[in-house]
C-alpha cells in the first residue's frame, strides 16, 4: 500500500476529526490528524502529515509519545516506521525508545536500537535496568547483546539489588549462571547485609547455594543473619536449620528488645526454639524482665524445651521474690515436668514472691497426686510463707489433709 495520500482523502480524514470531535482546543486540524492517525494506526496520514511537520514525530500526546502509543496498542509497523526518521528522539527522557521496546516485549526492535549506539544503561521507574528486565522475561539472548555493548552487570535498583541477587531470590539458575559468567560480582550485598548466596539459601535454592560457593561466594556471619532472621519470619524450618548447620550464630536481637530464640519462645514455635539451643543459643534468656525462657517453657508445659534447657545451663533455682520452673510446673499440676525439675537439681523448698513453696501451692489447688508426689521427695509440711501460714493451712482436699496428718 503506497503511504502517499492525496489531497482529497487528506480533507475526509479532517472532516472526519472535525465532526467526531477529535480537534482538541489549541490544536491545529493537523496536529490533530496527525494523532487521529497515531490512534488508528494509519500510516498514509502520518506519513503526510510528518512530510510537512516532522517534528510531530517527537510530540507528546497525551503524555506518551507516538512512538510510545504504537508499542502500547501494538502497532508495531506503525512503531517502526516512526523509529525509521532521521529526527525521531530515541532517547527522550522518560521516553527511551530502547527501554519501551523492552517493557513491551519487542526484543527485535531492542537489539536495533543497541546496535544503532543507544544508552544501555537506562532504568525504569524502580530502578530496574534493561538487563534486570530482559532477565524477567528470560531473554538471555537481548541481555548479552546489551551486556556486549556496555551495561553495567551490577548495577541496583531502587531497593538496592542487583540482577544477581533478583535472580538469586527467584531461583532462577539458568540466569544466575548468566550473570556469573558475565563477571556478577558475587559478594554484592542488599543495603541490609544480603548477598546473592545468602537470599538463595534463604528461599531454599539449594542448586544456585552450590553454584555460587564454586564460584567464590561468601558465606558468613556478616551476611547470614539477615537470612537466619528472614528464615523464622517465613517460619521455615529447614532452612534455618541449614543455616545454623553451616555455623550462622543464633545469638542476636529480633529487634531492638528481644532476642531471636526469646521471640520464637514468645511466638509458641518451639521447633525453632530447639534448634537454636542446639546450636549454640543462650540457653538463659529472658522473655521480660519477669519471665525466663525456661519459665515460658514450663508454663507451656515443653518437657523436651526443659530438659534440653537444663543440659544447655539453663537455671532452674532463682532466687526468692521470682516464680522458679518449678512453681509454674506444680501450678500446671505436671508432675512429670516437677519431676524432671527436682531430678535435674530444683530446689523443693523454693519460695515465690507470697513465700509459697511447691507443696503449698499443690494444697492451694488441691492437687492430691502431685502433693503426694511432693511429700515423697522430700517436702517439708512445715515450711510457712510469708502469711506464716504451711501447707495444711490451705488444705481444702480431705485426701490431702489426711496425707499431712499422718506426716505429723
């Protein structure tokens, strides 16, 4: 189809602008037919037109320019007919030609452009630069041309990653090799301490965590606590596992006031708490200044949590005015846990802040068996608090009053 359009047609088409309301106010009938022409993808107006107004080519409509409209509604000969003018502006700013042909997916074009000599290191509004893009769509082929023709590989975006550590947090080995092999550096850490290794190990890309340590990744505690925190909050399991096995300590804060085991304590994920302790976490932390792990541990009655506690140094034997393991485990009526507390070294006769023992408050809460078992081990029937009151002051269990008579 010939692009030239003669005078009569040229006339219609204004006609028609002109009767559908096109013509903006302070616009001429051309600049308006010019867009009309834009919009419908009619090559025999924008050609006319642009004879006489090339400037046209470079003129926003809307905000966008032809150009930029041709690749949104997929006109694509449209778009490279534009691209094909010796004034067209492939690089206005906000309207790089190459990035849009990018975003768009039209690759072909792209490669043009960069062979034309275009900026290869353009961003969009997130910081992305082309390569992190071509990478997104798996175009490898574009990426390395770009790469070829001067991108930068490590280049970050507006959070601070780079297309290594994208590629890393998706999994995407294929990508990561890419990269790798074009010279990523591998150590590149996030603004908080992230490398690529790390953000893998992290999300479980255990293929790219080989990858990357054969390729000189680093892996140590400078950059593995962020992954370590990141694995509990995603409460995955195996993955802090693995990291406290490659020697990630577990000794820091969650936040400002707390620490990592005595948030997980706090959270009731006693499966982390384990796994902490079992690799090295302290063993004496508090919740409050109140509350010790192993008080929040008996309280939730995690025999395993306490045993493991007490081998790791956990006191078990505060000092009076505090609520000792113990207490909280006779108020749990758990004989088992009061048991492995008093096997483990837990003093019998300790006192709470009311000067309760053990076995006053079992006879507060009538619990037979436990008081029974109390009297087995050892309990004095005498020992008074600090109303002076013992044990049998508060019998309201006749089975318990009867097992304190017969102990007098």
């Amino acid at each position: 189809m010939s692009d030239v359009i003669d005078k009569k047609e040229l006339c219609d088409f204004l006609e028609v602008i002109k009767n559908t309301g096109q013509s903006e106010k302070g616009k001429s009938q051309t600049e308006a037919c010019f867009e009309k022409g834009i919009l419908t993808a009619n090559h025999k107006i924008v050609t006319q037109v642009l004879k006489g107004n090339p400037e046209f080519i470079n003129k926003l409509i809307s905000d966008k320019t032809p150009f930029e409209i041709a690749l949104e509604k997929g006109y694509i000969n449209l778009a490279k007919t534009l691209s094909s003018y010796d004034n067209f502006d492939s690089e206005m700013e906000n309207h790089e030609a190459l990035l849009l042909c990018l975003v768009y997916g039209q690759t072909e074009m792209a490669r043009d452009f960069v062979l034309k000599g275009v900026n290869t290191n353009l961003k969009n509004g997130d910081g992305q630069n082309l390569i992190m893009l071509c990478l997104s769509n798996g175009d490898l082929e574009t990426a390395q041309i770009l790469l070829d023709h001067g991108a930068e590989i490590d280049s970050k975006d507006n959070r601070g990653w780079s297309a290594l550590i994208h590629e890393s947090f998706k999994g995407n080995k294929k990508e990561v090799e890419f990269l790798v092999k074009n010279g990523a550096s591998v150590n590149l850490c996030t603004p908080d301490g992230w490398n690529s290794l790390v953000i893998a190990f992290a999300y479980g890309h255990s293929e790219i965590v080989d990858f990357l340590l054969n390729n000189g990744a680093l892996f140590g505690e400078k950059f593995a606590k962020g992954a370590l925190l990141q694995s509990y909050k995603n409460r995955n399991l195996e993955i802090t596992t693995k990291l406290l096995k490659a020697g990630v300590s577990p000794n820091f804060l969650y936040d400002s006031k707390i620490s990592l085991i005595a948030q997980a304590a706090k959270d009731n994920e006693w499966g982390f708490v384990k796994e902490y302790l079992l690799n090295g976490a302290n063993a004496n932390e508090q919740i409050n200044k109140d509350l010790y792990l192993i008080s929040l541990a008996t309280d939730k009655c995690q025999a395993e949590i306490i045993k493991l506690l007490i081998e790791k140094g956990a006191s078990i034997n505060f000092k009076d005015g505090f609520l000792a393991p113990i207490h909280i485990a006779c108020l749990r009526n758990r004989a088992d846990i009061v048991q492995l507390l008093l096997d483990k070294g837990a003093c019998i006769e300790a006192k709470d802040k009311d000067g309760d023992t053990p076995l006053i408050i079992t006879c507060r809460y009538s619990f037979y068996s436990l008081a029974k078992y109390l009297l087995s081990r050892g309990a004095n029937p005498e020992q008074r608090n600090n109303e002076y009151k013992d044990a049998g002051s508060y019998c309201y269990n006749d089975e318990i009053k009867k097992l304190l008579k017969r102990l007098r």
